[in-house]
DNA sequence: GTCTATAGTCGGATAGAC
DNA sequence: GTCTATCCGACTATAGAC
C-alpha cells in the first residue's frame, strides 16, 4: 500500500509538510505570528512538533512555506483572469473611445476576479497573513508581491490608464488603480466594521455579488466618457 | 517644586501613565500585542516594568488604555469636522438637485477631514493598532467603534445618502459608503504594496495632497447628476 | 508610587533513540 | 522521518522593601 517512490506527493513526509502548512496557514491567520505556537500548530495538524524543525528549519520558515502556498493558490486563481486579459488587450480597437470602453468591460472582469478570490471562504485566513504583513512587510510579503501581486497591479494600472486619459506611468493613474483596489479589498480587511456597518457576518455569496454589482456601478460611473477623469 | 494636589495632571503617578502609554502606543502598533513585552515598554517609556501592573493592572489593561487614548485623540481631530457637517446638513436646501450638490460638497469635506486625520505623523501607529483589531476585534475594537467610528460612517452614509438617490438605510448605499472609505484608507492600510506600486515611503504632505485631489475627481464623477448612481 | 527580585509559565529549538 | 525528553531563554505578574 506504501508508495517508495520518492517523487510521490504523497509519501510520509510530503503529508506531514502538507498537514503543517495547512495548520499553520490558520493558526498563524487567527493567532498572528508570534501569538501562534509551534506547539499549537503542530497539535492542530496531528504531527510532532519536532518536526517543524526537521521538515522548516524552524517557525518562522514555516511561516515562509505558509506564504510560498499562498502565492501559489493565487497564481492558480488569478492565472485564467491574467490570460483573459492579456487576450481581450490584444484585440483592443485602434478607435480610442472604443478602446476606453473595451478596457472598462476587462477592467471591471479582472477586478471581478480579486473581488471571487478573496469571496472564496479559505481566503479568509490569507487576508489575516496579508494585511498583518503589510503593515511592515518582511522576506514573507516579498514572496507575495515578486510573484504576483506587482503583477496584479501593474495589470491593473494599464487598464485603469487605457480606460482613461491618464498616462499609464503617471501618478494620478497609480493611485486612481490603487482607490479602486481599496474600494474592493476594504470589505476584507476590515471586518470589524463591515461585519458591524453592513450587519454582514463573513461574505456570503449574496455579499460578494453586492459588491460586485455596487463596484461596478462605481467603477461605470468613474469610467464615463463625460467623467471628470483627467 | 512638587505639586501635592491630586488633581493636577502632572503628578508623578500621571507622568508615568502618561508616559506608558505612548510608549505602549509605538510598541503595541510596531510589534503586535504578543510581541510587544512589558519590559520593552517600560524601557521606552523609562520607567520600572512592575507599574504597567500598578497602574493599568497588567499588559491588557494599558493595552485597553491605549485604545482609550486613541478615541480621545480622534475625538478631538474629527469633533470641529462633525461640527461642521451637523450645521451645514441642517441649512441644506430644500430642491433635491442644489441638495445633491451641498451634500456632495459636504461629503468630501468630511472625507478630506478623514485623510488628514491618518495624514498626520502620529497617527501610523494608530493604524497599526486599529487595523490589527479589526482581523478579529476585541473588547479594544468595542472602545473605538462605539466611541466614534460608528457615528462616523453613520454620518458618511447620511451624506451619501442626500448626495444620490440612496435611502440612507438601504444596503446599497452602506455598501458605497464603505468603498468610498476603502479609497482612502487602503493607502494607510496597505503600506507595503502602497510603498512599492506608487514609490511613496510614509505619506509625505504632497502624497496626502495628491490623495484628496483625486479622491475629490473620483467622487465628482461617481456622484454627478448623469451618473448611473441608482 | 516606585523599585528589586523572583516565582511561575510557556515557547522554540534540538539531542538522541528508534 | 518520527518521536520523547529536555534545555534554556523570555515573558507576565507580584511580593515586599522603601
């Protein structure tokens, strides 16, 4: 029944590795850095806590191998967006109001994207990692930002500038991106007072329609050729 | 030299609160409240580690106490400002389109009192310590929301509300006002992809300028009398 | 109200048997 | 790769002198 062979995911220690993240992803996410315990995580993925130090050198590599998942369920995620997008970019009009309006439409479906992804009920425990890493981010947050949240942004900065008259290199046009990532992302990072304001507890699928509906009606009304958007 | 009267706020015993507890506000916000130990408080703030327990009864309690504190400074930042809202909201007129356009004008006197309030200097640790809370608020998160910030976005939606044709209890128009704060705060929340995706190191007074200048385009457009605000 | 000293606890790391 | 046992440092809280 035991597999020897040593690229099989799924031998002893692969499973043991897998346990830890996956613990560790909630604890750390609940608990925070220092407040989690190696002794916790361990319990709560059924493993010996000297493991931890064979298999991650220690906590906080653990930590690392925590953020290295992240990235890689966000690549996942985001990948078929990324591709949708770069595709409809290709095919944009030469016509310029045309085109505004071509990357209004992909704006608002790249921004849909983040707005699932972070709706997915395991994302939760991310945002803690995420939001307490940006407050001042260390070796974790580099992992993020290198591998995909630059990306993301810059991403979104191009179409935020195509569906605008703001140059994309310009600062109004990184900060108006930035606004709109705020408009999104603030459901999920501030709980405390969406769960109180709204009375929403969680998102719920009805939530995360809301906003998509509300966002885009924002986002329509921002993007309107007779906008004031210089 | 010494003052014996017990109600003079310059006391020694008040000294040393005074003392631990801004002390406590760098430490708690730069660390976290688990990895911020009571020894490197009271070395900060220069004072025998054994009175965090005699005056705030242990580390939860001057942590409470910061909160504290920090109601009583945004209090005093945003009192002048809800003022102003109160007494200009009560002269609006009575046609709906000039009252649109009032509100409007109001709402983004509101917010700019917003961004300069987490514009100052002091008030980064602030975030830190809110932003903390709000993953999953405490007893902490309690003192601020029903000292001020509860009020704050009531007062934000009401705004909104006379600024479109939102009822003021509906969820949509929550769920705008919320995105309307998620503009502006994300910049002081998401410090490191802020620092990295628009190269601003802390928020300089030109970044704060720029901030309120395209939050205002923002706002124009998505609440201009064509826009599609239903 | 302030200080020293310490009790009591817990956490991360690791040695060494299997 | 896994496990037990343990070391050792760091922390909060507090007793008790001043």
């Amino acid at each position: 029944m035991r597999n020897m062979n040593s690229t099989d995911t799924s031998s002893r220690g692969e499973q043991t590795r897998h346990a830890l993240i996956d613990a560790a992803l909630k604890v750390f996410g609940q608990a925070g850095f220092d407040a989690a315990s190696t002794r916790s995580i361990s319990k709560a993925a059924n493993v010996n806590q000297a493991l931890i130090g064979y298999h991650f050198g220690g906590k906080r590599g653990l930590y690392l191998a925590v953020f290295g998942h992240i990235l890689s369920q966000i690549t996942e995620h985001m990948a078929p967006v990324i591709v949708t997008v770069s595709d409809r970019v290709e095919g944009f009009s030469e016509d310029v109001e045309m085109r505004r309006q071509e990357a209004l439409e992909v704006l608002i479906v790249a921004f849909n994207g983040l707005i699932e992804m972070f709706g997915r009920a395991d994302s939760a425990a991310w945002v803690r990692l995420i939001v307490r890493e940006q407050q001042d981010p260390t070796d974790a947050f580099e992992i993020l930002y290198e591998g995909m949240m630059g990306r993301m942004m810059n991403m979104m900065t191009m179409l935020v500038s195509l569906a605008s008259d703001l140059p994309e290199d310009s600062e109004a046009c990184r900060v108006r991106t930035h606004m709109l990532v705020g408009q999104v992302l603030l459901f999920h990072i501030a709980r405390g007072t969406t769960s109180r304001h709204l009375s929403w507890s969680g998102l719920s699928p009805d939530n995360i329609n809301t906003l998509k509906e509300q966002f885009r009606l924002s986002v329509e009304a921002q993007f309107a050729p007779g906008a004031a958007f210089q």
